[in-house]
C-alpha cells in the first residue's frame, strides 16, 4: 500500500501580466502556497491556496509556517485508493483554511492517480460535464473596463462580474452593458460600501443597467448590514469575504444574511469543507457560485473545475483564469474556457500535469 515518503509545501510568488484591482486590493504577482505530496510508489500530487489577510486573516507566510509545522506528522501515512483514503484525508485534524486546502488538494490529487480515477470521481456522481463561466471585470479607468469587456465579449462569455466601490461605477456599468448587450451582468463591492444606506444608494444608481446580484456590499465584519441590504434589495445579495467557514455559511443561512454564498476553495478550507457549505446553500433554497482567487493558478482551477462537476445547482462559475492574468501556469494544460465555457477533467487525480520547475521557479520561501 503506498505510503506518504515526503511532504513540502513552497511560498510561490507569481508576476501578474498586468494589476489587477478591486476596493481592498490592488495585485501584481499571486501571493501562493502549494503542497507537493510524494508517495514511496513514485506518484506525487500538487495543491494551492491564496492565503488573503483581508478575507480570513491569515496571510501567506503564517499558512507556510502551520504547514511547514504539520506536514511532517504525514509522513508514514498510507493512502490508498479506497474510501480509507478518502476518509483519512476528510479528517486531517489540526490544519484548516487555506493551508487545509492546499494539502487537501495535494492529498486528492495523489489518491486519484493511485485509484486511477479523476478527483471528481472520489467526491461524488457527475453532474455536469460543463460550466459557462463569468468573465471579471477589475476596477480601473473606463478606457480599461471598455477594452476587458471587449476582450471577454469578443471570446464568447455570457456572464460578466463588474468589480465596484469607487466613483466611476455608473459609467463603468453603463458601459459594460452597452458592449456586452444582453449578457448577465452583476457586480461585486468587496465589501466597499460602508453602511446600509450607502450601499442601498449605490445599488439604486446602478440598477437601471439591468443587474442580476449584487456581492458583498457592506463590509465583511457587518454581518447585520449586509442582511439589511438583502431585505431591502431586490436583487440577490451574495456572501463572500462575510463566507470562510462552515459556521459562517450556517449562520449566514440561518439569519437569511444572504441570498447566495461564493464558494472559493482557498477561504472555505478546500473541497470538503466546501461541498458542506453547498449543501447548507442547497438546504435553504439558496443560490451559490463556484468563485475563484484573483492570482490562481491552474492546479486550484483544476480542483475547482471537479468540485462543480458533482454540485447540483451552480448558480455562476469563475475560473480558468491563469493564462490570461499570470506571467506563466504551473501547469501544461490550458484550463481557459473556450467560448466562455469550461470542460471537466477526466484523467486520474487532477488530471493535469504539473511543471514542477515552473513552480519552483517563482519559490520566495
């Protein structure tokens, strides 16, 4: 039975081919962490988190420390194919939140291989062999929300997610509706708008251009803000940076905070922990998306993309970004969506391959 022979986990850093920025971040490289998991039959397997302070608090150097301190416990550990395995890594105790996620990953991804199977496989029935996903629109000048409209226009997308918070929103709307025609347009705050009445005035404006969900529009720690605004709005409000936690979906979902939760793997610990989260969305008639981190490289869309092929009920799908934002992937893949649309993946584990000296290329710690 294979056996774990070595855990590392890398601090990676990766240049942006240009800034991208919403109301609490302006990014220019990806900030990450990854876990290669190496078993004694030769197999290894990769995982990534996007540690964000201003989301859950941690940041990329303290996930790096709780893994450089747990790994070495799995060493020994055997992990097969079987439902043993897939219990062992369920139940990994004393690690949580992104550095959760980026071993979970790396676990996954080794137990595919050795069973043979696609990750997909191990979680659950297949669903969907497809996802229509958004194209995000950062905040910048008009000139640049024109063009990334375009860009994403032109390449077939249907759903588009405009970043807002600053003074040029109207304009910025206006225009990505006019060149997106009827596409599904919704916006996204991060938590910019300070108060209720601030935040119900901004939507108001904004509304008359035809928007479909308004995401985290109060500030994360304000939970009874963001439930006002979702009584008082009439589109759906959505939960993110308000969302890291199984708790935090349970609340959110109990109070009616929300209207729908963005499910990311990096803050919501992994694909366990967020298919908990789905199921408690699902159990309260909620909406949810399948979101991503701005800076993901292909390894966590990879987990992404076989976590939405066994949900029932996507609501939106982010994702598959890495060629187009990163200076280079860490994978050979190319996971871009083709007209707007992204495909499962079918071989075993991940089902993609990762380039190792890619990777260790960008290592900062």
């Amino acid at each position: 039975m294979p056996k774990i022979s070595q855990v590392e986990t890398f601090k990676v850093s990766i240049p942006f081919k240009f800034a991208f920025k919403h109301s609490l971040k302006s990014r220019r490289n990806s900030e990450s962490v990854f876990v290669k998991v190496s078993l004694d039959n030769g197999v290894s397997g990769f995982g990534e988190s996007l540690p964000r302070s201003y989301v859950t608090g941690n940041t990329q150097e303290s996930v790096y420390k709780q893994l450089k301190e747990f790994l070495p416990g799995l060493r020994g550990a055997e992990l097969d194919g079987s439902d043993r395995g897939v219990n062992f890594i369920r139940s990994l105790d004393g690690v949580e939140s992104e550095a959760r996620c980026a071993l979970e990953i790396a676990l996954l991804d080794c137990l595919g291989k050795v069973s043979k199977r696609p990750v997909h496989e191990i979680l659950g029935e297949s669903l969907n062999q497809s996802f229509s996903s958004s194209a995000i629109i950062p905040e910048g000048s008009v000139f640049k929300t024109a063009v990334t409209t375009i860009y994403f226009k032109a390449r077939g997308y249907k759903f588009f997610k405009v970043k807002v918070g600053d003074d040029d929103d109207i304009a910025r709307v206006r225009l990505v509706r006019r060149l997106a025609g009827d596409a599904d347009i919704r916006i996204d705050a991060n938590g910019a708008w300070n108060n209720v009445i601030t935040a119900l005035g901004a939507i108001g404006k904004i509304r008359q251009f035809g928007i479909s969900c308004v995401e985290q529009p109060t500030p994360k720690g304000d939970f009874d803000a963001m439930r006002e605004v979702a009584d008082l709005c009439n589109e759906p409000v959505m939960a993110d940076e308000s969302l890291c936690t199984v708790d935090d979906a349970a609340r959110l979902a109990g109070a009616k905070g929300c209207d729908m939760f963005n499910v990311r793997l990096s803050k919501c610990g992994g694909i366990f922990r967020s298919m908990e989260i789905i199921n408690i969305a699902r159990s309260h008639e909620m909406g949810y998306q399948i979101g991503c981190h701005v800076g993901e490289s292909g390894i966590l869309t990879a987990a992404a993309i076989h976590l939405a092929t066994v949900s029932k009920g996507i609501t939106y799908f982010e994702g598959g970004y890495a060629r187009l934002l990163l200076k280079e992937d860490v994978i050979e893949e190319d996971l871009t969506p083709t007209r707007g649309v992204g495909y499962t993946l079918d071989k075993p584990g991940l089902g993609v391959t990762a380039k190792e000296s890619t990777l260790r290329k960008y290592i900062t710690g």
